[in-house]
C-alpha cells in the first residue's frame, strides 16, 4: 500500500511524433488523508535486542506481556520475528495487542476491512475459544469486531482470515487495530503472532493493492507511464539492495528492507503490484534494475557482475518474458498474469553519477548482456549525459534536475541545443525545491519549498514548454517525487498536484526569448506560461482560420501562494471563454499558466 512512498511518476509521455502540453491543476490536490493499515506488521528487518523499536507502534492491552522474538519455527524463511503474548496469570476481561497503523488508522462505516494473522501455541493447551480482531477508538470504543476461533491445540502456524465491518465512521484517525482474547480463559498462557495483515477495498480490488482515493487522484491525471521501483531506492548497501523476488509472491515470503531514506520498506507493494497497477491505468512501466553501485558508494568489481546481471536478466522476464521460456515468466504467470506486462525501456541504475567511474564497465556488461537477451527492449543510461562516454552508445538517457524556479525559466531552451541523431532523453526528475540558488538542497530556512508554488509551478511550466518543442528526442518527463505523506516528509515539495493536457501534433511558432520570462508552446492546444509578477502581452499569428471563440483554462496567483492542507484551494485553474482570431493578443497575468484551446474554423 502507499504508504511509504517516494516514487517518482512520469506522467508526461511524449513518444517521438506525438506532442504534449501541459497545464498545472490544483483541483486534484488535496491533502492525502492520514493513513491506514497497521505499521510494523511482520517485524520485518527489526531488532530484537531493542525491543522499544522492535515493537514500534505495537502496546499491550490489559497488562498482555508483549516481546518480538526470534522465532525457533519461524512463520516463513523471510520472516524470522514473531510478537509473543502472554497473558498474565490472573488475567481477567479481553486481554491482548493494538497497532496504531501509519499516523492513525482511518475507519470508514462504508468499508469492510480485511484481516489477517497468523499465530501459534508455542506450548500446546487445551484452550478453545475465540479472539476478537477489532478496530477501537484510543479510548477504547469498539468501531467494529470480529471474533475467529483459536485453539491451543495449534502449535505450527496457521493463518487466520476474517472481515471488520465498522459500525460508525469516527472523526478522528487515531484509532487502533486489536486482538484480544478472555484474558481469564487464557491466563499464564503465551500466543504468538506473525504477519498480521489489515486492508480496506483497495483500487480495482486488487491484493495488496493501491489506496483508493490516492489511485483516483493519479488516474485522474492521465499518466502515461510510470517509473518502478522508484528513483535511487533500489538499496543503500548491496545486502539491501532491492530484489524483485524478495517483492513478490505471498506476502509471507517478502522479507523487506530497509529502503534507501532509512524506514523499513515492507515490500508489501512489490513488482507484481507495481505492473498490475501500470496495467490498471494503462501506462508504460519504465524499469530500473539494480546496476552493481550501492548508493552508500560500493560498486561491484568488473569480474564479479555476473549473477547481478542474470537477477536482472530474471527481473525483466518476470515482467515481459515467455513463461514457457523463463522460470521468472512461469512465475508471473503463477501469479495470474501469463501476458507480459507493458514494459519497452529498462533503467540501468539510478543517478548513477554517483558512481561515473565504475559505470563505464557496470553500463557495458550489463547493457550488452541485456540488450543481447532482449532485442526489443531500450536501455537508458543514467550517469550524466555523455559524461563519461559509455560504450555501447546508450540510445537513451535519464536526466534529473532539481534547481531554482528561475533555472527553469532559464533554461527552457536546453534541449534545443541537442544534436539530433537518434539519441533520445526522458526528463526523469524535475522539480523546482528552493528559490535560493546557492543553497538548492537547503531547508526551508534557505528558500526550500515545502509546496509547490505559482512562481515554481510557472518556471517549471517555462521548462516544459521546451520539452515540448523538443519532444522528437525527449520521449518522456516526470516532476518528482509522486507522493507525500503530509505528516511525515522526506523531501519537499512533491506532486500531487500537477495535470496535463496533451496536444496531438507540434505546431512550429515563433520562438519565446531564452532569457525572457513568458514562455508558450503551440500544439493543437496553446500554452502560454509567464515567469515572473508582471502581466506579458503575447500576439498570436496563426497559419489557419479559427473560430471567434476559444477557452482559456488560466491558473494564476501570488509568487508564494501554494495549495497546502489547510488552505487546499488557495490557487484554482479558472475557465473562461476568450475572443481570438487568426492574428490575436492575449495577456498572460504574473506568474500564471494558460491553456488556450482554439478550434480550427
Ligand atoms: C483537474 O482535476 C479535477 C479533478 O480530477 C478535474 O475534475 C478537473 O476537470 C481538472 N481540471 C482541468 C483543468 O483539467
Ligand atoms: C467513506 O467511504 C465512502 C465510500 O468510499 C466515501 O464516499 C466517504 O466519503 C467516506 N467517508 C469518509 C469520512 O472518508
Ligand atoms: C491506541 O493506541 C495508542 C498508541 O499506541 C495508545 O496510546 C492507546 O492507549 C491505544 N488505545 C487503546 C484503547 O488501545
Ligand atoms: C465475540 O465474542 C465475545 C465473547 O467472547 C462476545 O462478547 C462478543 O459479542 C463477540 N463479538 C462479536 C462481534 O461476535
Ligand atoms: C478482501 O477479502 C475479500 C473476500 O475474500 C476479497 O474478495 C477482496 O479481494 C479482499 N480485498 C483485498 C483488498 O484484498
Ligand atoms: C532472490 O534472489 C537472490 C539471488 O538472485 C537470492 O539470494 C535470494 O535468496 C532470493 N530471495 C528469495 C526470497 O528467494
Ligand atoms: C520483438 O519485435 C519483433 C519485431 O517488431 C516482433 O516480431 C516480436 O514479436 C517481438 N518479440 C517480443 C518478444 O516482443
Ligand atoms: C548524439 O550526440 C551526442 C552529443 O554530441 C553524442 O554524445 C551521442 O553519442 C550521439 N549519439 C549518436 C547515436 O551518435
Ligand atoms: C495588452 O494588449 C491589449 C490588447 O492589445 C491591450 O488592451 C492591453 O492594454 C495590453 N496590456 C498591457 C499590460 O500591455
């Protein structure tokens, strides 16, 4: 689920011939709710010499004496910790466990809620009887409840599957998840616990599936493809690395990690979830495999790169290979989905700048390998363009740039100065986060953004129009990240918030001043953007007839304002009508992105 994301969505497809424009929309942005389902749900990655941590966002109910262990017989291979409850001597009433989930655990009436755990009796009893698996206020009103059976008789692992249908919707979020059982029937006796599991309906209904309302949002916006598994979290160490097959199948077998910005990824959104839901919103996958550099700074030695490379060779054929060919194949087709998945173009590494001088031998064995087992797909380099050189000659490149909104502005021609020559680019990483220029990275303090706003949004919106005119070489562009959790942030600010509307065909025009602050691109629809707080006249020469009429979608407000959680609404995309001729004047206000949608006469 989302709920520990930063990923970063390409949302822009711009293919060889087709041409895009691209508005900003505030109307999709609002504040991601506080989250559900339970955190730390298999003391996946704990320590359980630190039971304070290891037992994060677990507490006892009624005196249940609660330890992670090392289980003797674990649950799984990948899931060594189990939560041992013992039930004091001289219990009495519903003694047992809450989880508080992520920042809360959202309840909704309408919902019903899937359940899960597993448990067992490390020593045998003759206990029989029922736990309640609930979901309660933090003050302990029942929300809804659930009762299974339990037997002391069970002393290997059994699952057990059940639904909560909450009888009211509470305002608040901070509710908890609980099971409890008759603390008097069960005293002095120990139950343990491993991978507890609580969804609500997820999008499409899918296993392990996406938030509702965070699916809507994005769906809404049309993406074109998405970038999996997401920016430079593919592992800080080589052990950590992330690894398709500790993602998928039950979720009994994923281990997780501990991802790259320091929480413990679950995995419980792995590979499979991720193509399913390119699937579901009909986008391409653009997918990375782990390239042999850790971003701690290990790289794998030039002889040792091999059964990296065969991991990825497997990665790929899981998503697009034969299952009659490839046990990964077979593997996905297990799962349901014999079909490949929509995948053309693989990401070696991430940012892999980081490492330049060892990505010059990781980029040739593992490109040629892979580019030999599979013709059809495209490889994109991710060092810094042409530097170094790489051999073979990457056919793409992915560029991330996080800069200054006036960098944007200013640099919305860098693209017209590329050769044209084949080589093609995906903007992968774009995102104006400060207005101080010597201290991009800095904190708020120093001019970091924590929301996007109109002067970010129109510098950003000024380089867009240049990946526009250049979308015969650049193929695809993404602002990043996707998703933020409004309560806990690692990185400012984060889309949400951004929309598109496609052009179809480029239309040629007069070109804007690279060093000027108003920026248009004309396709089918007409965009103009306007840097800085100054309303622009901007005269229009078309080379056809129009009609008298067309629709002006403007987003236009302050240089500071921003749509936040508490004032959602502050800048609004407006739509209004606007006389136009083959020969027309239209005044872009300050700061402001104008959509004009003229039809032909
Ligand atoms: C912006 O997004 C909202 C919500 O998805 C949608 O209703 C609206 O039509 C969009 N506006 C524009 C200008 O595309
Ligand atoms: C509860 O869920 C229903 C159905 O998904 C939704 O329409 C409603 O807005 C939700 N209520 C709250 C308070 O989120
Ligand atoms: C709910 O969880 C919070 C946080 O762990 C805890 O402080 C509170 O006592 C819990 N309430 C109940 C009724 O379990
Ligand atoms: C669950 O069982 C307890 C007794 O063990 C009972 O009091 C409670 O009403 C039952 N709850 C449900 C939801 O059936
Ligand atoms: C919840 O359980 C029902 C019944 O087994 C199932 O149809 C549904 O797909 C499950 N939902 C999720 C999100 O797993
Ligand atoms: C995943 O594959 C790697 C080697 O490619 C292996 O070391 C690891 O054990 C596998 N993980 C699982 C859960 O099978
Ligand atoms: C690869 O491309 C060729 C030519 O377009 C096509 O015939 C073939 O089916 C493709 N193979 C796969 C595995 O997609
Ligand atoms: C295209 O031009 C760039 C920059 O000059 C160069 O680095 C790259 O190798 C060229 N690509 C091809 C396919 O020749
Ligand atoms: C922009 O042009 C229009 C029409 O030519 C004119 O009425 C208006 O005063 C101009 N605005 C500015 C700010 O120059």
């Amino acid at each position: 689920m989302l709920t520990t994301l930063s990923i970063p969505l390409l949302f822009l497809w711009i293919s060889a011939n087709a041409q895009i424009t691209v508005t900003v929309n505030d109307t999709a942005s609002h504040t991601i709710p506080s989250t559900l389902l339970l955190q730390n749900r298999a003391f996946q990655m704990v320590d359980v010499t630190d039971q304070t941590s290891a037992l994060n966002a677990w507490h006892s109910l009624n005196g249940a004496q609660l330890t992670v262990i090392e289980e003797t017989v674990p649950v799984s291979s990948a899931l060594p910790n189990a939560l041992s409850v013992t039930i004091p001597s001289g219990a009495a009433g519903q003694v047992g466990i809450g989880n508080e989930g992520y920042f809360g655990i959202k309840v909704n009436s309408s919902n019903a809620y899937n359940a899960s755990f597993f448990y067992r009796f490390p020593t045998a009893s003759s206990f029989s009887g029922t736990a309640t698996v609930g979901l309660q206020t933090s003050t302990g009103q029942i929300l809804g409840a659930s009762n299974v059976t339990l037997s002391g008789s069970q002393t290997d692992w059994l699952q057990v599957i059940t639904t909560i249908q909450p009888n009211t919707t509470p305002d608040s979020l901070t509710n908890n998840f609980t099971v409890t059982v008759n603390g008097g029937a069960l005293a002095g006796q120990t139950i343990n616990f491993a991978m507890f599991s609580l969804f609500p309906p997820t999008f499409k209904n899918r296993p392990n599936g996406m938030r509702v309302d965070i699916a809507e949002t994005l769906s809404a916006m049309a993406p074109s493809f998405f970038r999996l598994p997401g920016g430079n979290n593919l592992g800080q160490t080589v052990a950590t690395r992330w690894q398709w097959n500790n993602t998928v199948g039950p979720l009994v077998d994923r281990p997780g990690r501990v991802g790259d910005w320091g929480y413990i990824n679950t995995d419980g959104l792995g590979l499979f979830e991720y193509l399913t839901w390119c699937e579901d919103l009909n986008m391409q996958a653009i997918m990375a495999v782990w390239s042999g550099f850790a971003l701690g700074g290990t790289s794998i030695a030039e002889d040792d790169l091999g059964p990296y490379i065969q991991q990825a060779i497997d990665q790929i054929n899981f998503a697009v290979g034969d299952p009659t060919e490839s046990d990964a194949a077979a593997l996905r087709a297990s799962l349901g989905h014999p079909d490949p998945f929509p995948v053309a173009h693989i990401e070696i590494g991430n940012e892999d700048f980081f490492a330049a001088d060892t990505y010059t031998y990781r980029w040739n064995q593992f490109s040629t390998t892979l580019q030999a087992t599979f013709p059809n797909l495209t490889f994109l380099a991710t060092s810094d363009t042409f530097d170094p050189v790489l051999t073979p000659n990457p056919a793409e490149w992915d560029i991330h740039v996080y800069q200054t909104p006036s960098w944007f502005a200013e640099n919305s021609f860098i693209y017209d100065g590329f050769e044209r020559n084949g080589t093609h680019y995906f903007e992968g990483e774009y995102a104006a986060i400060s207005t101080n220029a010597n201290d991009i990275f800095g904190t708020p303090a120093d001019g970091r953004l924590t929301f996007p706003t109109m002067q970010s949004s129109t510098g950003e919106a000024a380089f867009m129009t240049g990946l526009e005119r250049n979308s015969d070489i650049v193929f695809a562009a993404s602002y990043a990240p996707l998703l933020n959790h409004v309560v806990d942030s690692q990185w400012t600010p984060n889309l949400v918030s951004f929309d598109l509307n496609r052009g179809d065909e480029y239309l040629p025009s007069t070109l804007p001043d690279a060093s000027g602050t108003t920026f248009w691109g004309v396709v089918r629809k007409t965009s103009v953007v306007n840097t800085i707080g100054t309303a622009s006249n901007v005269t229009f020469q078309l080379p056809f007839l129009v009609e008298g009429t067309a629709t002006l979608q403007l987003l236009t407000g302050a240089e500071t304002d921003s749509n936040t959680p508490t004032s959602p609404n502050t800048v609004q995309p407006q739509t209004s009508t606007i006389t136009v001729d083959q020969t027309f004047a239209y005044n872009a206000p300050g700061f402001s992105v104008s959509v004009l949608s003229l039809t032909t006469a």
